[in-house]
C-alpha cells in the first residue's frame, strides 16, 4: 500500500464540490489513451457518504445525494473520514501466471457493484487526500468510427503463448487495440528471442488458423479472443535464415466443405455481438451503464456521455457462416443459428466466460455442453466463408439428451428450450443453491411480494441466460368454491403463444352469484366470430364451473342498470360491441311463476349546480340479480335475507357473514316454485310471528337500507317488517340498496363499482385481410383468464380439496431478449397437424408496454426482431431456416444449413414463422428533477 500523504484537510463539502468540477473537466475532454483508475466500491461508498453527510434528502447544486436515499435510518450517525483507500478486494491473490503483468484483478470484477472507474485527475486528487492503493490504471479505447466511442479495457486480453519447438508456455496481457506487432514483440520479450528470427500464428483451437504478419493490423481486427492460443514459432534453416514455413499465409483449419454463398457483403456486422449498449466507462463483458459522472451528478446535461451503438472494427462482414447438415439436422442449424447471432450471447462467449463455468452442478453437463456451444459460437463469427461441421457439437448434445441423437427430423423450439436450460446450468454462478421457502402474499403488494420471488429465484439461478433471457409471469388462481385468491410470481424462458383462429374472437364478461358464495369476477372466453348467444354461454358455462340445477343469465349494463337481458339464444354475437359492458348471473333454474329482482345500487351524491349543497341518491356500480318466486309470501326480513346474502362476500368482517347465520336455507324456500315450496309456506300465524322474529334476529347485525319499486314507480320503505307484493308487469322488479356512508365502511363495494369492456385488452392495431391474426391476438388469448385442465387440478389450502381454480397470467417482468414461440404444432392419440396460419408479427416495435401488469414501471416496453426460426412444409417432410438481422449492417439473411443470402425485409414474414428472436430497444428513463441518487445505480443494469 502507498503511504498517506500529507495535505491541508478539507471540509467534506470542499472535497465534494472539488471532485465534481474536476469530473466534470475530465469527462468533457476525455479521449483516447487517456488513463481512468479502479476505486474499490466499497471505499467510494464510504467517501460519498462523508462528503454527503451535509446533504439534505434532495440533491444540492447537482449532486445526488447518497445517504439521505439509503440511510435515513442512521442519519443521526455522522459517517466518519474513510481511511486510506484499499483496493486489495479488487485484487486476485493467487500468484499470476501472466508474465507481463505485476497485479491480476478478480475475472468476476462487475463495475458499479465492485469498482468504479474514476478519470486520472479525480484519482490523483483523492489519491493525494487519502494515500492508499494499489494504483490500477487501464487504458481508454476507441471502440467506433467516432472519437467518443470510448470504453475503458478494464480486462485487456489474457493470451496464451506457446513456443516452438521448445515447448515453453507464458501467458501475458495485451489490450486489443494493440498490433500484431506489438504481440510479435512482447512474445520475443517473454522468452528473449529476436524478432527477425520468430513468427506468431493464430492458434485457435491448438490449429493453426492464420500467420499473423499484418504487424501493423490490431488484434481486435484480427479476431483475436481472450484466453485464446497464439502460437510462436522459431523459424531459422540450418544457415541461421527463416524457414519458407512462414512466407506465405495458409489456411490450416481443416475445412473443405463448399463455400457458402454470400451476396454483397458491405459494412463490419462485429456489432452484432458488440452492439449492447455501452457509455464511455465499459468493462469486460458486462453492458454497463455505470458512468463515474453518475455518481457525483453534475447540473449539466452535457455529462451524458452515452455513445451509440458503432462498434465497427473489419471490413468484411463477420458472422456470416453457414451450418453442414449432418442429415435432417436443419432443425438445430435453425435454433443455433439464432442463439449465436443473439448480442449478448455473441459477446460473452468470444469472451472469457470458461470462469463461470460450474462443473459441480449436478443439474448441468460438467460445463462440456457450454464448452461445445461456446466452441462452435467462436467458429461461426471467425473469419473466412467456409461452413462449419456441427458434428462435435451434436454429439456432446446427444449425449446429455439422447431424444435428440440419431439423424431424425425433431422439433427447433424443443431444442432451443433444451440448450437455453442447459446452458444456464453449466453457466450457473450460483454454486451450492440453498433451499429458500416462499411465503403467501398475505395482501401484501404485488411488487414486494414480486421482488421477493425473484430474489429468491435469484438465489439459486444465476447466469448469462438468467441476465437474457429471463422473465417473470405474475399467475393468479381462484378457487370457484371459497374465491381463495393464490398469486405466485413464476419465471418463465420463453412465451408459447397459442395461434387463435382467425374466425374467432375473445368476449369478456363479469360473472355473479346469486349467493354471494364468490366475489364477482371477469372471464374472458373465445368465441366464433360469427357465433350466436348460444357459444357465449356455453363457453361461460365452461369456464365458470356452472353445476346442474342452474344457469347462467347473460346481461348487458348501461347507466349502473340492466338496459337489456340476452336471453334469445340465436342472437348473433356481432351485435355486441367491443366497448359494451356486459355480466352474466348464475342463478338456479328458473321455475314456473318466479321473477327476477334487480339490486339496484345508489349513493348520495351532491347535485350538480346545487348551490345549497343538497344530496340525492345516485345509481352507481353492477346490478345485482336474484330469482324470487311469486307463489309465497314476501315479506321485507326476505328482501334484506336475500341482499345481504348476495353481498356476504364483499363484507369487511367475516364473523358477520350470513354463512356464519345459516340463512342459506330461507333464500332457497323463497326461491322454491314447487308445490311444496307453496306447502311449507303455507303455515299457522304463530309460526309466521316466530319466522318474522328468526329473520329479523339474523338480519340486524348488518341491515340495509332498501327500497322496492312498486307498479306505480313508487319507492316503498323496506325498513318495517310487512307482508310485501313483488311487481309482476316488468321482467324484473327493481329494489334500491341506499348505501350509507356506514354500510360503505362495512362492505367492500369496489367489485360492483366498474366492469370490464367485452374487449378486456386494448385492440390489436388494424388487421387486413391478408392480415387476420396479429401476434399481439395470440398474447391476449395467452393472457386470457380460464379453467385449468381437469388433469392439472389446484389444490385450495382453504378447502382442502383439489379444484378447478381458474387461471390468469400476467406479464409482470419482461427480459431483454424475448423468444416468442408460436405453437404451430397440435397432437393427439391419433394425429399430428400443423397450423398453417399467417401471423403477422411486428419487425419493429413490438409494443408490450401495456401487457405489463407491473404499472410502477416507468419504462416503455419495445421490441425488435432480430432473428427468427422458421418451418416449411408438413409435420413429416418440413425444413428448417433462420432469418437473422445483422444489426450492424441493418440487413436481414436468410440462413439455411450451408447456404446464405441475403433477404429483403418484407420478405421476412410469412406463414411459416415458428420461433420469433425479439431484443428490446433502451428504453426512455424514468422522468425525475435532473439528477440521479446513487441509491439508484445500483439498478441501472437491471430488468428484472
């Protein structure tokens, strides 16, 4: 460690507002070869909070402050002056192999977490305060076409050199912005050689690949990777000349398969594996978005220094390089071809990512299927146009999952689902997964109760998949039978998307309970187009779980009333609008001589330009309806018995729940039109004094307020006991529940106050003819609430019972790279088919922001396509291909097998689209006063 320096102290406010002039100085004017150096996170956070200390919750003259956001709790602690600075965390303290180097840094170094990088004038002013070390400067690279398109090399590349025909070995670090002759030169330094007498090959593989003897050409040009093998090789002849060995510049990769055609190549395509977002200070693998300036913001806005994605480093197109088929292997050339052209996977595999490699999973393949993948990956985006042999490949993945060995046609999304959970295990960091109990929600919000499970998830799987390709549904389950509600947070790789018929639609419809068993719930249900009233209540009867001995009336709701019953079951569906609100009652049969009451909710509302501040009721919410019988004798207790019964559901104190009282039994006599309904009713005046005392004993502790429309139009107080005549001139007679501000506090009315539309998601955009199903209709049926299976009963903790809960899935958290499967595919005992159907998926802006059940975040939710599997033909003589967007050059291929060529973008859409590759474009930050709280950074690289 370097020694503390002496210097005249200052107040942590000076030391503050000093280092961020000086940010601000440097960052303006950082360039090319300018040295940044790594401060341990831990040390930074300690001085942020000194210099903070003074700071109140909101950010002064720009800089955010730290430990008002995260330490409200100690802030009566003042933080004392951090002690000299102390990067030995950062520090690897196994003895370095690299012979070049006096100081290894740890490889799962992650910036913003570990270390931040500051520019050298902040570090020697801090440096100079506090003394410390060790020192760990690193090197600011051009990373485009521009200037500005800076990145700090925090890990330069680690290569391994073998001489020959000695047989000695070193490894020594080297930026990859160095030339070949710089290489050529530190290889002659390691093992003290002279240059005219050495020659260096690209020894990929332990092959000879390529003579490197461009020496003015740089390694990144050269495709030279971390960790890869470069070959050194004395060369003198008996005479002391070089050998002819090394004059000429061969191919020694041992390819001789056909070249793959290639039509126009144009502009470097390296960014479609480099293209992840990056700003001035990037490391290693990680798309960081962590800038220094972040951490001490500045008024000005001229401290973003985000760049754009225009890595451009060779001048032919890379990663155009066909697969051989092996024989009906089209279907994995498909699927890899799509993994490998995914950035983020393109770049952490030319990468050092052996590290993270866990051999001791025991749900992985000893990291030999990430090893072969990573292989394979590095063949494809080498230079040169020769395809490459999967063989190797396939056969690691035939011994790990022998379905798909042999040389039969199989499935690329089944693959895909297979390697992407393979790849994960063999790249999990998480080493020994630790059993973690998820606890009920338990009415806590969603997005703590969200957090927590993904947490937990995290806990146990961690890797570049997880990073990628992972996502969180949000998965409700109600039990029909108590409305127990279960809300579970799940993770998910992928969306299989069912494909819709393009002759049927989704309705949506409210349903309730005569009996207040269930809270009113909206299902959403798939109809023919051109169905009738009759499919409606089937496919509710369906979904609702109807039982025998009752049935559903279907009702559509205007003005808080029921304008109109659908009871013609031949009525066509069309003639219900999208924007229509309707609910549906189950009730038990209807009987001869029975009649329907509509509860008709109102409330006092202050009428409009009344000056004098006077109240009237006003209709609000979802009618309520129930089945009453005119052949017995109502009386008002009845009404309130029936009301209240309707209503046990919503009501905020269980103990006071009518199926705590037993009255179960009085609605059904009221509802009975039998001749011995008529019979038990018929009973001596005594009997009738006792029933009038038993009702109004079980309806005191929760009365309403009621009123019954007569004939006349007439409000009749339902308040007394009396013998009441329900109307018989309308098709239902109308009852007004009056809720008092007391009755509001003691039921929960927010389930009547509004129903969904028939059409419960917003509308697909506009479909053509040629056009008739979108994807975004294959993600509302997807998302639809309906009935599990019979097979895949729920257990309900509450009933004790295995039930046929219905299901509703969200999208609560949505990854950066989004696979969209679309299930084409249909089996049963007897036969397999194929689902022809045109989809008409979006190339750009795939627009998910309001599928997002997780509305506190801010962030749109865009998408575009990059790649795609698809599938021509039948079930048992198909052909796989992949279409696959070089970002870089903005163009689109097609790659099938060995054969390449390019595609017009309109021609990427067509029926057989199977598999769709989305990546989401950076969205927008949230809006906030200008500055960013260090709180904050920590979750900038986060989407989960």
């Amino acid at each position: 460690m370097d020694g503390v320096v002496s210097a005249p102290q200052l107040s942590p406010e000076e030391e503050r507002l000093l280092i961020r002039d000086i940010t601000v100085a440097a960052e303006a004017h950082s360039k090319e070869g300018d040295a940044f150096y790594l401060i341990t996170q831990r040390w930074w956070q300690r001085w942020l909070d000194y210099v903070n200390q003074d700071v109140a919750s909101t950010s002064i003259n720009g800089f955010s402050s730290h430990a008002s956001h995260q330490h409200e709790s100690a802030s009566s602690i003042t933080p004392k002056r951090p002690s000299a600075i102390d990067n030995s965390d950062l520090i690897d303290d196994v003895t370095s192999e690299v012979s070049n180097v006096e100081i290894e840094l740890h490889d799962t170094l992650v910036e913003g977490r570990d270390y931040i990088l500051l520019p050298q004038e902040v570090w020697e002013k801090l440096h100079g305060w506090y003394g410390g070390g060790p020192t760990l400067p690193r090197k600011a690279i051009n990373t485009g076409l521009s200037q500005t398109d800076l990145a700090i090399e925090v890990y330069p590349l680690r290569l391994q050199l073998f001489l020959t025909p000695k047989g000695e070995r070193a490894v020594v670090r080297i930026s990859k912005k160095e030339t070949i002759g710089e290489l050529h030169k530190k290889a002659c330094e390691v093992f003290d050689l002279i240059l005219d007498q050495v020659c260096i090959w690209d020894f990929y593989g332990q092959q000879k690949h390529a003579l490197m003897d461009n020496m003015a050409k740089t390694l990144d040009d050269a495709n030279i990777q971390m960790d890869q093998d470069i070959l050194v090789e004395i060369l003198t002849d008996g005479n002391g000349g070089l050998d002819g060995g090394c004059m000429s510049s061969v191919q020694e990769n041992g390819c001789t398969e056909t070249t793959s055609m290639v039509v126009e190549p144009s502009r470097s395509s390296l960014s479609a594996a480099e293209n992840l977002s990056t700003n001035n200070y990037t490391s290693r693998s990680c798309s960081s978005e962590f800038s220094q300036s972040q951490y001490l913001a500045s008024p000005s806005s001229d401290l973003d220094m985000h760049t754009t994605n225009s890595i451009s480093t060779r001048g032919a197109p890379l990663g155009l390089t066909g697969l051989l088929n092996l024989g009906n292997t089209c279907f994995m050339n498909s699927a890899i071809q799509c993994l490998v052209h995914t950035p983020e996977f393109a770049r952490y595999f030319r990468e050092d990512y052996r590290q993270e490699i866990n051999r001791q999973n025991p749900f992985g393949m000893v990291g030999e299927l990430a090893l072969a993948f990573g292989e394979l990956l590095r063949k494809l985006w080498a230079p040169g146009r020769s395809p490459v042999s999967p063989r190797p490949f396939k056969t690691k993945l035939a011994r790990f999952a022998p379905q798909f060995s042999g040389y039969n046609q199989h499935d690329s999304q089944e693959l895909l689902a297979f390697l992407l959970d393979g790849l994960h295990e063999d790249l999990n960091r998480v080493k020994n997964k630790h059993y973690t109990k998820t606890k009920d929600a338990d009415g806590r919000p969603d997005e703590e109760v969200a957090d927590e499970y993904w947490a937990n998830h995290i806990a146990r799987n961690d890797s570049i998949i997880v990073d990628v390709c992972q996502g969180q549904y949000k998965s409700t389950l109600v039990c029909p039978v108590c409305g127990k509600v279960s809300v579970t947070f799940d993770p998910f790789m992928y969306l299989s998307l069912p494909l819709q018929s393009a002759s049927s639609r989704t309705m949506t419809v409210t349903v309730f309970t005569s009996d207040g068993s269930v809270l009113p719930k909206p299902c959403t249900v798939n109809v023919p187009k051109q169905g009738r009233v009759r499919d409606l209540l089937q496919a509710l009867s369906t979904s609702c779980l109807l039982k025998s001995g009752e049935e559903l009336l279907l009702a559509e709701i205007r003005g808080h009333l029921i304008h109109q019953f659908l009871q013609d079951p031949a009525l066509l569906l069309s003639t219900v609008k999208e924007d229509d609100h309707l609910a549906a009652y189950k009730l038990p049969k209807m009987g001869k001589n029975s009649t329907y009451i509509q509860f008709v909710h109102r409330r006092e509302e202050v009428e409009p330009g009344n000056t004098s501040s006077s109240t009237c009721w006003k209709p609000y919410g979802t009618p309520l309806l129930s089945l009453i019988s005119r052949e017995v004798t109502v009386r008002c207790s009845d009404i309130q018995v029936m009301a209240c019964k309707m209503l046990a559901s919503m009501l905020q104190n269980e103990e006071l729940q009518p199926s705590n009282l037993s009255i179960s039994s009085d609605i059904e006599a009221l509802q009975a039109p039998q001749d011995e309904g008529i019979k038990e009713r018929c009973i001596s005046s005594s009997e009738t004094d006792s029933r009038e005392q038993e009702h109004l004993k079980r309806v005191a502790p929760f009365r309403l307020q009621l009123q019954l429309v007569d004939e006349n139009n007439a409000c009749i107080d339902l308040s007394e006991e009396k013998v009441i005549k329900i109307p018989s001139l309308t098709a239902s007679a109308v009852v007004y529940i009056n809720w008092s501000k007391k009755d509001l506090k003691r039921f929960d009315t927010r389930h009547l106050e509004s129903i969904p539309e028939v059409v419960k998601y917003a509308p697909p955009p506009k479909r053509t003819r040629s056009e008739p199903l979108s994807l975004y209709a294959c993600l509302d049926a997807f998302l639809r609430e309906e009935p599990l299976v019979p097979e895949d009963m729920w257990y309900c903790p509450r009933c004790k019972e295995q039930t046929q809960a219905s299901k509703k899935l969200d999208l609560w958290r949505l990854p950066q790279v989004l696979v969209i499967h679309l299930k084409r595919f249909s089996f049963s005992r007897s036969t397999k088919h194929k689902l022809e159907t045109f989809v008409n998926f979006p190339i750009h802006d795939l627009d998910l922001t309001n599928y997002v059940a997780n509305k506190k975040n801010s962030h749109r939710q865009i998408y575009e396509l990059y790649a795609l599997s698809n599938h021509y033909g039948s079930m048992a003589s198909g052909h796989y291909t992949a279409h696959i967007k070089l970002l870089d050059e903005n163009r689109w291929y097609n790659f099938d097998d060995s054969h390449i060529s390019p595609i017009n973008e309109e021609d990427v859409k067509s029926a057989a689209a199977y598999v769709l590759f989305y990546r989401r474009v950076k969205a927008d930050p949230a809006v906030s006063n200008g500055v960013q709280s260090c709180t904050n950074q920590n979750h900038n690289l986060s989407w989960r």
